[in-house]
C-alpha cells in the first residue's frame, strides 16, 4: 500500500501525502488535481457512511491514499481512496470473486468513486523484507497459483484486448528504437506473443503482483502458509489464520497466468536468478513453460511500448529477463 512521505494537511480529516499529489498531477494533470482536492470531502464521506474513525498516519502508493480506521465495532481496517480508471474500476471485481483467499479482503466499496473498504493487513511487513530471494518467489507462485484458480468474472479487461491493442502498436515503437539488438529483442517479443495471441485465457490475474503487493496478516508470526490457508476464512479479524501472505492492489484481467511472472522476475533483480525464478514458478502453478515463456515476452512488451510512447528509456532490467527467456522451450 506504498509508504508514508511529507504532506499538507487539508482541512481537518486527513493528510495528503505530497508524493501522491505530485503523481497525480504527473500522471492525470487536471483530473488528477481534480482527485486531490476532492479528497477530505470523499474520506470524510466515508467515513460517515461506513462509520469509521482514523486510526492512524495516511499511507500512500502512485494513484491512492489509504486511511487506517476502526469500523464501529473496532475492527481495523483500512479505507482506500483512489483515482478511479480502467485499471482500478476492477479491482472490487477481482476481490469480491477471491473473497479473500490469497487475497486482501473487500469489506464495502462505492461503484461510482472506486472508493473501498479493506480488511487491514500489516504493511510493515512487506514480501520485499523476506531475505532469502527464492522464497520470497515460491510465496509469489503459491499465491498466484491460488488467485489464478479463478475464473475472471465478467466486466474485467481481457488480456486477448490488451494483446491485440500492443501488436498494433509495434511497428511504430520499433522505428523509435535505435538500437538494432533492442530492436530485435522487442520483435522477439512481439513474435512471441503473435503465437499466443488467439489463445490468451480467462484466468482472474492480479497482472501487478511483485514483492510490495504481498503483506502479512496482523500478527502472523510463522510462514507456514498451506496448513493455515482458509482456517477462520470469514473474520476478518483472524486474517492471519486464513495464511500470512496476502496479496493487495490488483489490475485485474481475464487471461493467461504466465503474464503474471515478470514482476517476480525483475523486482529484486537478480540476473543468475532469472531462470531459476522462472522454472520454480512455472512448476509451482503447474504452467506449461513455453507459455508462459511467451506470456513473459509480452508483459516486456507491454512495459516497452509505454517507455517508448512516453519517451523513457528501455528499462534493462526488463531486457534482460526477455534476453534470458528468449530460448526456453
């Protein structure tokens, strides 16, 4: 749920954290400005509504806030205010179908502001913060492998559209990149995913889950997840008994789970990692390795064409996994 930074107070309910405003204004210019303004009218709105008290400092990520809060019966848990776009309009959608199992429980939400109410988990103990790097992906396979057991329910994206709007969008992406290696690796990509195109899936993927995305349940204090997984499923106050990783802010889509490894693969970067990481997932969710290996290319792909179309450069990071796939069968 992101970190917390300076901020201005704005009127007498919350805080907004000076990073979030600065993306906002980045990234959606007046709409974005438009978000921030709005925001003490809608938390004090929420709060209301679904009879909250603040509970503690503001958290924050690129495109939300998030207030700890008391429901009336002093649960915790955590009111999160975002800006409302295609990505986030489904993400009510995607929680309501994993209720909970593998994934951030959905308390309420409000269809109009994208505005929802969460079950709190403890966001001081991030995936990120697990030292040994291969566990910490086996946890990213075990959850993936739970939350892509789940058929997407209607009225979230669908990877075949978002694949087909990418291929239309190379041949312009690739006259912006000079050099020739980059350029042959980025067609490599497109290549792959052409092959895999008419088949793209109908899995509920969380399309964003890397090592951020992944908290504790309060007070858990093992990592035996498996022998734990949907004890006391209903109570949201017992999260740490249903397992002690959860996933958090998904960009829901309807397809294939092998374009759900790349975050796993680039964030904590380890290049003699790559294939080890890839091979352990694939084995993990039960994947067949050359689609997944496709799949791969094309979240590469996808970053790629954005960097390109907002004029950043080739993240290497993300090359270099495409490099190190490109040859798996």
């Amino acid at each position: 749920m992101g970190g917390r930074s300076p901020a201005r107070r704005v009127g007498r309910v919350i805080e907004v954290p000076d990073a979030l405003a600065a993306s906002q204004r980045r990234y959606n210019g007046a709409a974005g400005r438009a978000f921030v303004a709005a925001l003490p009218r809608r938390a004090a709105r929420f709060l209301d509504r679904w009879e909250l008290r603040l509970d503690g400092p503001s958290m924050h990520g690129m495109t939300a806030l998030v207030l700890p809060v008391r429901r009336a019966d002093n649960t915790p848990a955590v009111l999160k205010l975002q800006f409302l776009d295609e990505e986030s309009a489904g993400e009510p959608l995607a929680l309501r179908a994993w209720a909970g199992g593998g994934a951030v429980r959905l308390l309420d939400h409000d269809r109009a502001t994208g505005t929802l109410l969460l079950e709190r988990l403890d966001h001081t103990r991030m995936l990120t913060h697990l030292p040994d790097t291969r566990e910490a992906a086996l946890v990213i396979a075990r959850l993936l492998a739970r939350l892509t057991a789940v058929a997407a329910p209607e009225g979230v994206r669908r990877l075949g559209d978002v694949a087909a709007d990418m291929l239309e969008r190379v041949p312009g992406a690739l006259r912006r990149i000079p050099d020739p290696s980059d350029r042959r690796l980025v067609e490599d990509c497109a290549a792959a995913v052409r092959e895999v195109v008419t088949e793209p899936g109908d899995r509920l993927l969380h399309w964003d889950l890397h090592y951020d995305n992944v908290l504790r349940g309060l007070h858990h204090d093992n990592v035996h997840d498996d022998a734990h997984d949907n004890a006391h499923d209903h109570d949201g106050d017992r999260v740490a008994a249903r397992a002690p990783w959860v996933a958090i802010d998904p960009k829901p889509l309807a397809g294939d789970p092998g374009f759900e490894l790349c975050p796993a693969l680039c964030n904590r970067f380890e290049p003699g990692e790559i294939r080890r990481r890839f091979d352990a997932m694939t084995d993990v969710m039960g994947l067949e390795r050359a689609r997944a290996r496709a799949w791969t290319l094309g979240r590469v792909l996808q970053n790629t064409l954005w960097e390109i179309e907002v004029g950043r450069p080739l993240e290497p990071v993300r090359l270099e996994v495409a490099r190190r796939l490109r040859e798996v069968s």
